[in-house]
C-alpha cells in the first residue's frame, strides 16, 4: 500500500489529504497541535476574506472530510523526529503521544506560518499598551462576543487599524509584504462598522493592496458603505496619554506630522515562516527561499514542486497566502504526489 | 528687540513658528519678552470632522467617501493650473482627515471653482467631485464668512435676489448689478465693455433680454427660493 505523509493540518494540509486519500492512497496527516484547522481554528475566524465565508462552516467541512475518511490517519500533538531516506522513499519518525516510524513514499509539507509578534517591533508598544491588539486577537474578540477595549471594557469611539507591522520593513527583518493584511483589515473595517455605526475607522497604510478583486469588494466596500477613513503614512510610534493610545506618524498627502487617538489600535500584523521551517527543511534536506519560506523551485510548472524529489509544499508554508490559494495549492501538491509516484512505477 | 531674538541658530527657525508676546504675567510672574519665547509645534492634532460629518450627508456629496486620493480630478482641473492652492483632491483629504484649520485659510480659494465638472468625468471613483468641492465650499460659507473675499458674498446676494425677483438670470443686467454693489461701475465703461455692449444691441441680444418674462409659475417658485436661507 502506497503511504504519503502530509504535515501540517491547516487549509493546505487538509486539502492536500482529503485529495490524496480519495485517490486511493493511505495519507498520515501529521499536526503538531490538538486539534485540526490551522490559523483558522487557532483564531477562530468568524468571517472570512474575500467572500465573507462563515468561517466555522468552511473549517468544520475542512475538518470533517478529513476526519471521516478511514484512508487518513490523524496524528494530532505530533511532531517530526529523525527522517532517513530509503530508496524509495522515506522514513520518517513521529513524536507525540504515539511515538513510531512511519515509511511513506512521499510528503507534502504543509506547515503555513505565524503570525509576526509585534512585540519585536518596539515603536507600536504592543505587549506594553492593553488598547493595542493585533489583527488575529480581533478576530478572536469578535469571535467571542463585541468589540470592547481591553483596558476598561468599554466599547471604542474610534478605532485605527496600521498596515504593514512586520511586514516591507528590513529593520525587523522582513523585506516582503504579506499579501493578506490590507484586504483583511479592509474585511474587518466593514465588520467593525456594522457594529459601531457611530466610531471613527481610520486606516494608517503605505500602499493599498487590494490586488485583484478585492478593489472595490474591500477596499472600496470599506470606504464606501462603512466609511472607514484612510490615511497615507506609516505610523512611527505609539505613546499613551490618559489612558488612550496616541499614533504619531507623518501623513505623506500633506507632508506634515501628525497626533492621533484612539480608543483602539489593530495592528495588521504580517506572516512569517512557521516555526518548524527551518528544522523541516534541514530534516527533509529542501532549500529555504531568502525569506525563510520553503522553496517553490518550479513554480512555472507546479507550485508544489521542491528541491528534493518526493518532498512537495503547499499553502502559505512556501510564502504569504489566503485560505483560498492555499487550499488551491493543497490539491495542486496531491496531484504533484501522483505524477512523482506515478513516474515512480513506470521509469 | 526683533522678534526670536534670544534663540541660538535663529535662522533655523521659521518666523511664523516663534510664539513671543512682548508683555505677559504668568501667575504673578512678569515673563514679558523673550523670556515667553515659545516654538510652535508643525505637529497636527487637532482634528475637527464636523466638516466630514457634514458634507458626507449633503445629497450632492455623499460620493466624498468614494475618494482613494489618485489625484486624476486635480491633474484635469482647469482651476488648479492657474490658481495656487486649488486642490479639489487636497480640499476632499482635508475634509476627511479633519484638517478644516487649513481648509479655512483657503476658504477663499475654494470657491474658484468654475463649474467645468472635468474633475467628475474624470473620477475613476465616479466622486461627484464638482459638487463635493462646492459643498466644502458651502460649508465653509457658514462658518467663515469673514474669509471670503467680499466679491464673494455681494454676488451671492446680487445672484440670490436676482432670482428671486425675476426668475431667470439676465446676466447683463447681474453684471451691471454687481459691479455697482461692489462700487466698480467704472469698468461697466471700459474699452471692452463698451465693445461688448454694441455688439449685444447690433445682433438683438439687449431687445431680446428686455422682452423676456418670468418663467410659468414663478410665483410658486419664488416662494420656495426665498424661504431658504
């Protein structure tokens, strides 16, 4: 019996064996957490961007078609040991609850990204002032019950949303933009609208990048229906001042600096590497692109493909992504996994 | 004692940004002179969005919320090649951002708008930009009177009155009006106008002007006219 590990149980992941086992072939799917979803269950999205999905609905299909299926073997709290190659695949340890050596033939490394802590960005006083959040507690907070700010509990009168925290900056290390942050702060501007009618919405932004569809869907959907502001400047520090954090900044369209409150601050915090990358790509022997993200290295011809025969990558693990594409790439990399076994057989 | 005298680098520091009043007592304290010398802050602070609040509900404006700030309505502006400070994407920006300080210093400057309507065929954003900037306009009417230019204020009244006594505009005579409103009959003849004022009486145009009625039911009209403000 044909055996493919897939590694990571987010969007990707979970895509990526739902495919591989209704193909016929017996999947392990590997997460290192207790529970299956990924970032989606973590934060517990309510509504997702583009479309404004339910985002338990999306997860719990995810989840189930998984979960249900007697070819996919659910390893949860689990991580990756020692790996060998064989000559036709790999042996690959497990640990976790159930610590063992699995022989698979083929893996699909699927283990998205983190969050960038803001924490490591100084200037934004997240971690010191309680009125700072970033964009996943958000989502969390609305997850829960209304927006409120954290330090008294009251329902914010204005609320400013920075772009690009950790994100385009080469101070904290991170030269590339996350691809998501606009459009999902432009998805929770319109949510925060519907439930403050009377608050102050202001974006802080660099650049828009709504790129696509997600022009007028978001971007001008938040001007237009939710009357969110936008206001062109990064923001250089926050400070506090009776309780309310204070943005200071430059607004770039009237060359002037600027002091701005708010009851609360969201910060668009971006995407980076997971935590396992760098170890998987030493244990799998696949290279890391400059940004740590693994190396897509035929992305002209499949984006799955890496630089180790029978090592495949789907979802944000090989760079910044929507649930959308990396659900894409999940089914792009089972399909990768049957072209490499097929060749297999047949050479 | 020229003003900013005591500071070191004086010449670093713009004029309009040194705060000194030649007598002042603070709490008892006489600090009169340079001992009060102060620099203004460039900082921005403090924001008023009464103007925003405002114009975004005017019918004609409601289109301010569409502006992404691409500058395409001043790049086509007719206004804004040959009048510094006309800026129909800066006034929106102003507006949105709470910048109305600003936006009353060029109180006068927004009312140069001569209606062409370029700036709202070329919106990408379809901003109804000509009647956004008149409403910005309107709004600084109630606020700022006294920072329009008084030409302003006379046409207005000699426009308004016009109107509501006759019922269609008959702009020699407006003409005539306002110039002696504004105590600038002189012009009325200048080479120009003089010229003008033949022509005018040789192809018809003044017998025309002075046959012409009151539009149909213009009582009814009026009554609606004249009880706005």
């Amino acid at each position: 019996m044909t055996n493919v590990m897939v590694v990571g149980g987010g969007p990707a992941g979970l895509r990526a064996a739902e495919s591989l086992a209704r193909f016929g072939l017996e999947v392990t799917l590997v997460e290192q957490e207790s529970y299956l979803g990924g970032a989606v269950a973590r934060h517990r999205y309510q509504v997702l961007m583009p479309h404004f999905d339910s985002g338990p609905a999306v997860l719990d299909r995810m989840v189930s078609a998984v979960a249900e299926n007697p070819r996919i073997h659910i390893r949860t709290g689990s991580r990756i040991g020692q790996v060998e190659e064989t000559d036709d695949g790999f042996q690959v340890e497990i640990l976790g609850r159930e610590t063992g050596v699995e022989s698979v033939r083929a893996v699909v490394l699927a283990t998205g990204f983190t969050h960038f802590d803001p924490r490591r960005d100084t200037k934004y006083g997240y971690g010191l002032f309680p009125d700072v959040i970033t964009g996943a507690e958000l989502e969390e907070m609305m997850a829960s019950g209304p927006v409120t700010r954290p330090s008294t509990g009251e329902v914010p009168k204005s609320v400013a949303f920075i772009y690009c925290v950790g994100s385009r900056d080469r101070q904290v290390g991170n030269t590339y933009c996350s691809r998501v942050c606009c459009a999902v702060s432009a998805k929770q501007g319109i949510e925060v609208r519907e439930q403050l009618p009377g608050a102050r919405l202001v974006m802080f932004y660099m650049d828009v990048r709504t790129y696509g569809l997600w022009e007028d869907e978001l971007y001008w959907r938040a001007q237009e229906d939710a009357g969110v502001v936008y206001v062109k400047g990064r923001v250089a520090e926050i400070t506090q001042r009776d309780g309310r954090p204070v943005l200071k900044g430059e607004d770039t369209l009237v060359r002037g600096p600027f002091e701005w409150e708010f009851d609360l601050v969201v910060l668009a915090a971006g995407m980076e590497p997971g935590e396992a990358t760098a170890e998987l790509a030493a244990q799998f022997g696949i290279e890391r692109e400059p940004h740590g993200f693994f190396q897509q290295t035929r992305p002209m011809e499949n984006a799955s493909v890496t630089s180790h025969p029978g090592v495949f990558v789907a979802g944000a693990a090989s760079g910044p992504k929507t649930i959308e594409d990396s659900v894409m790439e999940g089914e792009v990399a089972a399909m990768a996994v049957l072209r490499y076994l097929d060749s297999k057989v047949t050479v | 004692m020229p003003k900013g005298a005591g500071i070191i680098e004086r010449s670093l520091v713009q004029d309009d940004h040194i705060l000194e009043h030649e007598n002042l007592v603070m709490d008892g304290i006489d600090v009169s002179g340079r001992w009060n010398t102060m620099l203004k802050s460039r900082v921005h602070a403090d924001r008023d969005l009464d103007a925003w609040d405002t114009v975004r509900q005017n019918l004609v404006a409601t289109s301010i919320d569409n502006c992404i700030q691409c500058g395409m309505c001043t790049a086509g502006c007719t206004v804004a090649h040959e009048v510094e400070g006309f800026n129909p994407r800066q006034f929106i920006y102003w507006v949105r951002t709470g910048r109305t300080e600003e936006l009353k210093n060029q109180a006068d400057v927004v009312w140069r708008c001569v209606g062409c309507y370029i700036c709202t065929h070329h919106c990408p954003k379809e901003v109804n930009t000509a009647e956004v900037i008149e409403t910005i306009g309107q709004w600084l009417r109630t606020v700022v009177p006294e920072r329009m230019d008084r030409a302003f204020h006379v046409n207005h009244q000699v426009y308004r009155n016009h109107l509501i006594s006759r019922g269609r505009l008959n702009l020699p005579l407006l003409q005539t009006t306002f110039l002696r409103a504004l105590g600038r009959q002189n012009e009325l003849f200048a080479p120009e106008m003089k010229k003008t004022a033949l022509k005018m009486v040789g192809d018809g145009r003044v017998l025309k002007t002075l046959r012409m009625g009151r539009p149909h039911r213009w009582r009814k009209n009026r009554q609606v006219l004249g009880s706005e403000a």
